[in-house]
C-alpha cells in the first residue's frame, strides 16, 4: 500500500470515526480550500480533550517547510494577527460563527481585514511543536467549542493506483491460470 493511498485512507477514517462538529460548525456555509498546498501531510491528528481545561491536541498538525505560504481557508476577517508567548499567530474569523487559528506564522494580513478564500495570509515559520516544520491549524466554534478543522474539508476520495510493472493482479483461489 503506499504511502498516499494510507494517508487517504487515513484521512476518511478520521472523519468517519471522529465526532462530528455540533452547532455551528456542522456544516461549513462556505467551500473551505486548503490552508497549505496538496497534498496535506499531517503530522498529528486532532485529539480533542475529555473535558474544557483538559490535556488534548486542539487542532492538526501539518507538516510542511519554513516559508510555505498559508492561505485563509474560507472568506471572512483577521481576529488576531500578531506574536502570543514567541511564536506568531494568526486568527480568522469566518461565517457562521466560525473561527480558524494558524501558528507559528508571519501574518501578511492586519486585524480587522477582509480575506478571501485561499487568499495568502501568513508564512510558515521554524519555532512549532513538531518533529520538523509544521502548520498548528485549530477550528473553533463559537467562543471555545474547539472542532476538527479537517472537517472543514471535502473528504478525499479514494483511488486504487495501478499494479507495478510486470506484476500480476491476485488470481481468486480456484480460478484459471
């Protein structure tokens, strides 16, 4: 199997198994775009804590180099752009009650403007809690309902790749050679 396939695969199981978003986020009353360029690689799933002030990951890690261009996910307007406890964040504010943060990052956007969907609005910055370079990207409904933003994202369709040259596909047991 390789590596896309299982990220795929991977990808759809995590949106089956994980809880769907209530409220608001239900249902994204826009088309989301990527935050990053495809594919996305994520380098820690969403792990959402048992109780509000609980240990939990409140958001997805996705893996990709220092100086890639993140772009907003959806049309709407900056909440925060600017440094929290050393790291440059960036949040915004999208229809339906829904908010979308990215760390770290250097915002190319100020408070209060308007973006569009997949509009470039920050770089991707060293400094993450990653193994390597990563984007932190976080959902919230509401004030502090905090959701799986893959959610926010058509879900991948899967593809079977070809079989590799000069092999042959399984024969069913009993059937001709």
């Amino acid at each position: 199997m390789t590596t896309t396939l299982l990220l795929t695969l991977l990808f759809a199981l995590s949106r089956a198994l994980l809880p769907a978003p209530a409220g608001p986020a239900a249902e994204a009353p826009f088309r989301a775009v990527r935050p990053l360029p495809a594919p996305l690689s994520v380098a820690r799933w969403w792990d959402p804590p048992p109780t509000p002030y609980a240990a939990g990951h409140r958001g997805v890690d996705l893996s990709a180099p220092a100086g890639a261009e993140v772009r907003a996910v959806g049309p709407g307007r900056v909440h925060f752009a600017g440094p929290v406890a050393g790291r440059g964040v960036l949040s915004l504010t999208l229809p339906g009650g829904l908010r979308t943060t990215y760390e770290p990052v250097r915002p190319l956007v100020a408070e209060g403007e308007a973006v569009a969907a997949g509009q470039v609005v920050a770089v991707l910055t060293e400094g993450s809690h990653c193994p390597g370079p990563c984007l932190h990207w976080g959902l919230l409904a509401g004030e502090d309902a905090y959701r799986n933003p893959l959610s926010l994202l058509p879900a991948a369709a899967p593809r079977l790749l070809p079989s590799a040259p000069g092999s042959e596909p399984p024969q069913a047991p009993g059937a001709p050679a």
